[in-house]
C-alpha cells in the first residue's frame, strides 16, 4: 500500500495548494491504486509544506524553497 501525506501550514493558508496538489495526485494515481493507495491531507503550522510517501519526506518547501511541481510528486511516488 502507497500511503502519501502532505503536511501543509493551516495559518498560512496552504491548505488550496495542499488540496491542488492531492487532486492531481488522485486524478494520476486514485484509480490505479484504488485499495493500496492512501492520501492523507495533515494540517500543521510554522509554515510547513512537506509531502511523505511511506514516512520518507520526498518534498520540503524549507529544504527546497519553493512549492512542488504536482509532476515531480507523481514521479516520487512512482519510484
């Protein structure tokens, strides 16, 4: 089972991008995987946006500077 979860800051209002993001990871993925696949949207603060697959941080908005391309997080849970 592909368990993803994007951790996305509430106060700074991420929370449409953490969305965005998790629609285009079920328009690519939601079918396919269908019962071994899970998508979780986690709220948190200290302007947090990190998405994990399988508990392995795969994007970090303070690592990287910048937001993810929904195509590269794709990709991430591809491999």
């Amino acid at each position: 089972m592909k368990n993803v979860t994007i951790k996305y800051c509430q106060p700074c209002g991420f929370m449409p991008r953490a969305m965005d993001l998790a629609k285009d990871v079920l328009q690519a993925y939601g079918m396919a995987y269908n019962k071994n696949f899970s998508l979780n949207l986690q709220p948190g603060d200290k302007g947090i946006f990190e998405v994990l697959v399988e508990d392995r941080v795969v994007f970090s908005k303070e690592k990287q500077g910048r937001y993810p391309d929904a195509r590269e997080i794709i990709e991430a849970i591809r491999e």
